[in-house]
C-alpha cells in the first residue's frame, strides 16, 4: 500500500484542528443537553494551552518540506523522504504548499496572535475590559510575573 507524503504531512498538520473541533464539538452538546454549563474561557485556554505546547512541533513538521540533503548526483531531496527530490519532483511541489500553508498557520500565526493578545491587553485595560483578555488568555499572561 502507498502512503503518500502530501496526506501524511497534511494529518499532521491537521491534527489541532481536529483537536479544535472535538473539543468543541463536546463543549456544544454539553451546553445543548445542559448538564454542566463550561465557560467559553475555560475551553480557550484549554485549547491554546495544547497548542503553545506543541507550537514546536507544529512548526517542524511545517518546515520539514524546505528541509532538503543533497544526493550524490548532484540533486537533493527530503530529509524525511528522500523519494521526493527538491523542487523537481511534483510531490515536493505539493509538499512545498502545504508547508507553506502550516508555516502561515503555526509559525507566524502563533506569534503574530500572541503579539496581537500582547498590544491589547493595555488597549482593553483602559475600557475596562482588561480582565477579560487576561482571563481568556490565561494560558499565555499566567507564567509572567510582574515581580523579578
């Protein structure tokens, strides 16, 4: 059976989302047959939690199409699967996209949207609403003290 690399590098990639959409999901039908009411915050963190915990990992697996060892003949081909060759084969190509794609999504989404909590907080402080994002962000704000 042929496994092939654009559909296992795309499960990988996919696999937060996923994780987001079961999560999710069970949050939904909890507050549908209203056995225990949980707080949208509380799902959150719990989702933004997992996802700074394998924000490394999401990002390697992202850039391991633009990862590439030379061969002997002058070409070069994946590191992880020397059966795609570098920018000649079509399967790298693809490859090419999808890590693309995850670079956008986990690399510089999971910094941009940190920077992006980071600038509002003192924006959403002076309204009022500063204990919101603090309290929606809690996975991120709680490990910096303002004490040395």
């Amino acid at each position: 059976q042929y496994d092939h690399p654009a559909i296992k590098l795309a499960g990988q990639l996919l696999a937060f989302p996923a994780l987001v959409f079961g999560v999710s999901s069970i949050w939904m039908l909890h507050r549908v047959l209203r056995r225990t009411e949980i707080p949208y915050d509380h799902v959150f963190n719990i989702l933004g939690l997992v996802l700074f915990a394998f924000s490394l990992s999401l990002s390697l697996t992202a850039l391991m199409p633009f990862q590439c060892l030379p061969n002997p003949n002058g070409t070069s081909s994946m590191a992880n699967n020397p059966g795609a060759i570098c920018f000649q084969s079509a399967d790298h190509w693809v490859l090419l996209a999808i890590g693309a794609v995850g670079v956008v999504l986990y690399p510089v989404g999971i910094v941009s949207w940190a920077a992006w909590a980071t600038y509002q907080y003192p924006i959403r402080a002076a309204t009022g609403n500063g204990l919101t994002l603090l309290y929606r962000y809690r996975f991120f704000f709680q490990r910096f003290k303002q004490d040395c």
